[in-house]
C-alpha cells in the first residue's frame, strides 16, 4: 500500500475547515418543530456506577420524571459505539467489538477516509500489578503530537515491508490501516481502562500472528527516546498499542435506506463525525448547551459523552456537574414534547436497554422510579474510588 504518511500538526482548537459544510442549519429563521422530529440521546455513565448514597445525589426532577414515564426496550448495545452504529443501522454481534475504526478514522480527517481495512491502534501504558497488567490509555496519558508522531513514523519504518500504516491525527487516538482484511477480535478499549489485559485476546484465525506483532511493538516502544525522555520525567511510558474495532466501511446508504437514516447528527467523538459522513447527515458539535431550536422535522441522534469521560477520568465532581448539566438541557426537549411539537426522546444509557417517552407517557404520574433507583442498582458495581482517593489513581 502506497500511501505518502505526512507528520500531524498538533491538535487545533475551534472548528477545522473541513467541518464548516457538516454544520451548515438551516438558516436564521426559527422554524415551529415538526412533531415528525425524534430524539434519540445516546449518554454512556448516566447510570454510573458510582459510590454515592441517596443523600448525595444532585436534583434533578426532569431527568427523574422521563426515565420513570419512559416504556423500556431492549437496545442491544452495551457500550456508546455500538448504540451509535445501531443508530445508523449497522448492527452487529453484541460479544465483540463493531467495525468503528473505519468510521472513526474518516470522522478525525477527510483524508483519512481512505477505503480499505482500518484499525483502532490506540497507545496505551500497561502497569504491573502481580500476575497481571493493568491497561490506561487516553488524556491521562499526557501523550503530545510530537511524541506520537515520532513513535508512529518508527513504527511504520519497522513494519514498512508488512503493509501496515499507522496514523496519529490525535496524540491518543492513532489507526492502523492494513493491505489486507484481518480476522481479529478484542474488547473495546473503553472496557478495559484500568482494568487487566486479558491473556487470550485477540482472537480470531490471525491472532497469533497479531499477538506476535504487538509483542513486538513493546520492544521497539520499550527502547525508543520517546520514552526514555518519559520514564526520566517520571511520565507514564508508552507500552504499545491496544488494536480493536477493526474493519471496511461499507458502502453508503442509498434509497429506502438512506431515508432511514439520522438527519442530524450531534456530538464531538469522531464516530458521530465519520457517520454522518457516510450517511451523508449534517453533523454538529455538542456545546455545553446545545439548541434545538432548528431541529424541526429532523430525525436526531445526540451524544451526551461528558458522564463517561468522568467516569474514565475517575472524576466524581465532573460526573455530578454533567448529571446536572443534562437535566437543564433536557428542558429543550421536555417542553416541545409535552406540547406535541416532539415524537419522542429515546434514552440510551448504553446497558442494553433504551427509554423511549412520548408525549402520551408524560401522564403517567403513578411512575416514581427514575433515574435516581436505577443509579443505586448500579451502585454495588462502582467504576469510581470516593472522591478523596480518585485523584491519586491512574497510571503512575
């Protein structure tokens, strides 16, 4: 595979260029909404879990009153990515990882939607502890453009005669594109964080020789001045890389298909991006408090990823804040949903079932148990330290 790899430029704030045509509205004009318009609100962590007793819990009576009225439904997506691929969809075995790296990747830069078979390659610290290796990835890492340009041009130069590329449009979110299709499964990155390496992954027919690859990717990490300048600074090191969610983006959607599909996308992870791409939907950033104002007749899919980033983050007060947060932005939608001017809002916690409210399930006043009952079932399992100990865990 020919492909001419050019070093990134440090992340940019704002918007890019190439973004402007995804966020083309409709115009100044504030239009009535279109009681054809449904919402379906994809926010992973709002059930936690996390430490908190009844008395602690923040207020919050909107979020309170939709999830208790709302009918439940299975959803068939445990994580963020595959309710979002569902979305759109793109269904697939609930057991392993869905294809999201091709999708993800053309969501980072348009240039990196090239076809062909795609990886999640992201960077990660592997910590001992005992017999086993914890796994951290992400912001956390404190991993900078420049250190990831350097650690993906060696290990392209390493690799260069095996037909793989490896790109790094963000210091902790890198790809790995292959001539040819692998048959690879792994856990997302997202369900590991903090969490052991199993021994048995990946699996699939090339696993072995996969297996034989990253074990030699640590090597070549392990020696490389990127982390020796780490390890003296006392940063966490780049142990190598994790690879999940594998796969070829397919063609895009045409007909009745495409009809189905979101108008409207709205969210920051490069996933959503990439989506709306293929679909060929209009794509928005999510703001603290976005509008839906211009919404009208719009078939919308949002992304609300601030509860989870608390949670991968460990951060108990950012979690709280964005519990919060959401409960005043749900009065966008309440509202036009009791007046009929709403289909509905569908609820995606991403735990395998959805909460879908129409304006007809607002009169269930004999509904008491929301949000608040389902976070204390959650609570036995929690992914968080009390508050006091959160900020001392991590890599280090």
């Amino acid at each position: 595979m020919k492909v001419q790899r050019r070093p990134r430029e440090s992340p940019r704030t704002g918007s890019s260029t190439h973004d402007s045509r995804w966020r083309e509205g409709v115009g100044s004009v504030r239009l009535p909404m279109d009681k054809t318009m449904m919402v379906t609100l994809i926010c992973p962590g709002l059930f936690g879990p996390v430490p908190l007793d009844a008395a602690s819990w923040p207020r919050v009576p909107r979020l309170e009153r939709l999830v208790a009225r709302a009918t439940s439904m299975p959803s068939g997506g445990r994580d963020a990515a595959a309710v979002c691929l569902n979305a759109f969809g793109l269904p697939g075995d609930p057991a392993w990882e869905r294809p999201t790296a091709p999708f993800a990747c053309w969501g980072e830069e348009p240039e990196l939607g090239a076809d062909g078979y795609c990886l999640h390659a992201d960077p990660v610290h592997l910590k001992p502890d005992g017999e086993r290796l914890l796994l951290f990835a992400g912001p956390e890492l404190g991993l900078d453009q420049d250190e990831a340009n350097a650690l993906t041009t060696d290990f392209n130069q390493h690799f260069a005669d095996q037909g793989l590329l490896l790109e790094a449009p963000h210091p902790s979110r890198w790809y790995l594109r292959s001539e040819r299709c692998l048959d690879l499964q792994a856990a997302p990155l997202e369900r590991l964080l903090g969490g052991a390496v199993p021994h048995d992954a990946p699996a699939g027919t090339d696993a072995r020789r996969w297996r034989a690859l990253l074990t030699e990717t640590q090597m070549l990490f392990h020696q490389h001045p990127v982390n020796e300048r780490r390890a003296r600074l006392r940063q966490p090191v780049i142990s190598g890389i994790w690879t999940w969610g594998g796969g070829v983006r397919p063609a895009p959607p045409e007909g009745a298909a495409q009809g189905s599909m979101p108008t409207l996308v709205v969210g920051n992870p490069p996933l959503m991006r990439g989506l709306a791409r293929w679909a060929g939907s209009r794509w928005e950033p999510l703001t603290h408090r976005p509008t839906c104002a211009h919404w009208d007749g719009e078939r919308v899919v949002v992304q609300w990823d601030a509860l989870q980033d608390a949670l991968t983050a460990r951060d108990l007060g950012a979690w709280l804040q964005a519990v919060v947060d959401l409960n005043t932005w749900l009065e966008e939608l309440e509202t036009p949903l009791r007046q009929g001017r709403l289909a509905a809002i569908q609820i995606e916690p991403c735990l395998e079932t959805a909460y879908r409210v129409e304006r007809r399930h607002l009169h269930r006043f004999w509904r008491r148990s929301g949000w608040s009952a389902r976070l204390s079932h959650a609570r036995a399992h929690s992914a968080l330290p009390d508050d006091e100990e959160t900020r001392g865990s991590g890599p280090g």
